[in-house]
C-alpha cells in the first residue's frame, strides 16, 4: 500500500500541519511518499527528505505552482495520485482549496477532516460542528483525505533520509492567475501552531480595545485569535478567526475573553488542553467546555491580569 501526501510548505520550509499529515498516513500503513509542488522549492525538498517515516519526496518544480494555485496543484496532485492508494493533504485554507478538485478529477469522495485512523478504509471525523464523529467507511479504490492537524501528533522533522525525485509534470489549467498577495506581519506565534492562543469576541466592542489582548499575549508569547463575531464586526482581520469556519487550534492554553461560546467557535478550540474564560454573562455557554471560568467585566479582568504578569 502506498501513500501520497501533499506537503505545505513556502518554497522554503515545511509547515508544522505536514508533520501531523504524514503521522496519519504512518497511522494508515504503507510506504509514505511527499509531494513538494512549488517555484524554487528545492530547499523544501530537502527538508521533507528528513521527515521521519518518509520513503521518497516527489519535488516538482514548476512557475505554474509557484503560488499554490488550486486549480494547478489539483491537477498535479490528481494525475500522480492515480498510483497511490491514499492522497493526504493537511485540512488547511490550502488543502480545502485543491483536494476537492482531487477527488473530483478521480471520481472518488473525498474524506474531509480525518481526526483518528481506524484501518486503512475506516476513519474519524467530526459532523455537527464537532458534536458528533462519524465513522466512515470507504470502497473507493484511491482514498483522498484531509487530515485536522490538531488530531495528530507531529513526528519528527529530522531523522528521515528519503530518497528526492524530480516530477516533470506542468499542469497550468489556464483558468486562474496570481495577482499580488498581502501578507499580515507579525513576531507572534502562528495562530495555529501556538502553545497558547489568547482569544476576543464581541465584548471586545472595537479593534482598540484589542490592544488589551496584545499586551497579555505579548507577555505570554501567545498568538491572538478571535471569534467570528468580532471579525464579522469588522474589530480584526479574519486570519485571526478561530472557528468552524476559521483555524482550528488545539494550544495547551487557551483563553478566551468576551466570547459567548456560539457552537461554530467551540468547534475550532475545545480541544484545547485548557480552557480559560472571561464573561461577564454567567450563563455565556463557554463556562460550559472552560476549565477556569471568570464572571467578571473583561475592561476589568484583562487590566488586572496584564498588571499580574
């Protein structure tokens, strides 16, 4: 049996949600191959080459994937997948983007956010925003999946010495072109790969007042996230929304100020290790998935807590 993953990566490094994709293909069995698609990507080649558990790193090398274009890489990824039985792509913004047109193009279903291998044709994931985990069950003769990160612990990005193949395959669909890409700077963690994530919501009331949230996190080395109501209210970019329908974040600390605890927040974060909330409402159904819960005015708590640390 063998195994496809598709690595993200920046042409550069290899992201930490790679690491957890390939420990759910050694969860599944076989002989692991990495797929590096990307514009002057051979450093990130070598890189997957070290991975732990990793036979052989495809890297093709092309302008038409320099920018991860979906339509591109889905083509790609649809006509190397044809000689694997399993194509694993982590759950990201990126790999909801061009998996689909994977299965698509090989007329399989594709299994969406996988949180625990059973057997090679038998997976975990959850449905109702987390309230429910289906097990599902596949006939399909190549298996696509992604895979939630957070459900995985990473292996080791050293100790592999896979053997490195250049791919000679051009897929330029001619159906999309990059423009120009606006990159948010910043020296905090990664929202998704931080140790402790320090959330607002709507009871921030405006972007200022997220100036509090900083300095805490600052002081914590966390990254900040936010709830959909605050980014929908316009208080902060959505690539800091946490949520169904945002990042998923499993950090060992999470703390979560002036958030109510809507169903599609708690999706992206109870699996937090722990769980700290601030609300001023009592009944707020974050007290619900919190360890540690503040009924407290948060204008009142988060000064307090910044003068502390």
């Amino acid at each position: 049996m063998s195994i496809l993953v598709v690595a993200e990566h920046d042409n550069t490094e290899i992201k930490g949600a790679t690491l957890s994709t390939v420990a759910a293909a050694k969860a599944i069995g076989g002989d692991i191959a990495v797929l590096v698609a990307g514009e002057g990507c051979g450093a990130a080649g070598e890189a997957a080459a070290k991975i732990d558990g990793v036979a052989k790193v495809l890297v093709a090398d092309n302008a038409a994937y320099g920018h991860q274009l979906a339509e591109n890489l889905g083509e790609l990824v649809a006509e190397l997948g044809k000689d694997y039985g399993h194509v694993l792509a982590p759950a990201t913004t990126t790999g909801k983007n061009f998996m689909p047109r994977v299965a698509a193009l090989l007329d399989v279903a594709q299994i969406s956010e996988i949180i625990a291998v059973e057997s090679a044709d038998t997976f975990k994931r959850p449905i109702y925003a987390g309230n429910v985990i289906a097990t599902v069950q596949s006939s399909d003769a190549i298996k696509v999946i992604t895979v939630r990160a957070t459900a995985f612990d990473a292996v080791a990005s050293e100790g592999g010495s896979a053997a490195v193949e250049a791919v000679d395959v051009a897929k330029d669909a001619g159906k999309s072109e990059f423009v120009k890409e606006e990159i948010a700077e910043s020296d905090r963690p990664d929202l998704t790969a931080a140790s402790i994530v320090v959330s607002g919501g709507r009871g921030m009331q405006n972007g200022d007042n997220f100036e509090m949230l900083y300095k805490v996190a600052d002081k914590l080395g966390a990254a900040v996230g936010a709830s959909r109501a605050a980014v929908d209210a316009g208080f902060v970019p959505n690539d800091m929304q946490v949520g169904q329908t945002g990042k998923i974040v499993a950090p060992d600390l999470y703390i979560a100020v002036g958030i109510s605890g809507a169903i599609q927040h708690l999706a992206g974060m109870k699996d937090s290790k722990v769980i700290v909330a601030i609300n001023k409402d009592e009944d707020a159904p974050i007290f619900q998935v919190a360890d540690y819960g503040l009924v407290a005015d948060l204008f009142d708590a988060v000064p307090e807590l910044d003068a502390a640390l």
